[in-house]
C-alpha cells in the first residue's frame, strides 16, 4: 500500500519530534507558542470546509483547503515539539 503525501509528511514530522531529538531553546519554544494563521486566513480556511461538507468545492478550492489543512498541522506538530522542549527544560531546572 503507498502511503500518501500527508501520510509522509506527518511520519517526518513526528519524526522530528520525538523526544531523542534536540530541543528547542525556551525563548524558540515560547515564540513557536505565538504561531497563529490571520484572521483572513481562518476565515477562508472556515468557507472552504464549509463548501467541503456541502459538496460544492472546486479542485481548485480543494487544492486551496488541503494547503491550509497542511500548514494548520505543520503549526501545531511544531507547537507541540515547543511544549515538549518547555516540559523538557523544567524537568532539567
């Protein structure tokens, strides 16, 4: 069976997170917390799911939706990598 795209990149991505793997400083850490996609990005990304759950996306609108839904879990794999550095540096303090 191949995997498929999103398949690989979550398998990097989890990869780079696991807990062996280098830490970020605490001051990475805390501005990776701040990472938010604008407001007009939000919005979008809400119409297209919702043109999504109608059945009334384009290709084009899915292409669109699928990059927000990447970047959206490419922010939080690495909020989550910034919470295990920020709980790894307080067990060492």
């Amino acid at each position: 069976m191949n995997a498929t795209v999103d398949d690989v990149e979550s398998q990097i991505l989890e990869r780079a997170m696991t807990p062996d793997n280098v830490s970020w400083s605490r001051q990475a850490a805390h501005a990776i917390l701040a990472f938010k996609l604008a407001d007009a990005d939000l919005r979008r990304a809400d119409e297209l799911a919702a043109k999504a759950r109608s059945g009334s996306l384009t290709p084009e609108e899915r292409q669109h939706l699928d990059n927000y839904l990447r970047v959206g879990r490419l922010v939080e794999f690495m909020k989550a990598k910034a919470l295990l550095s920020l709980k790894e540096a307080g067990a060492a303090a």
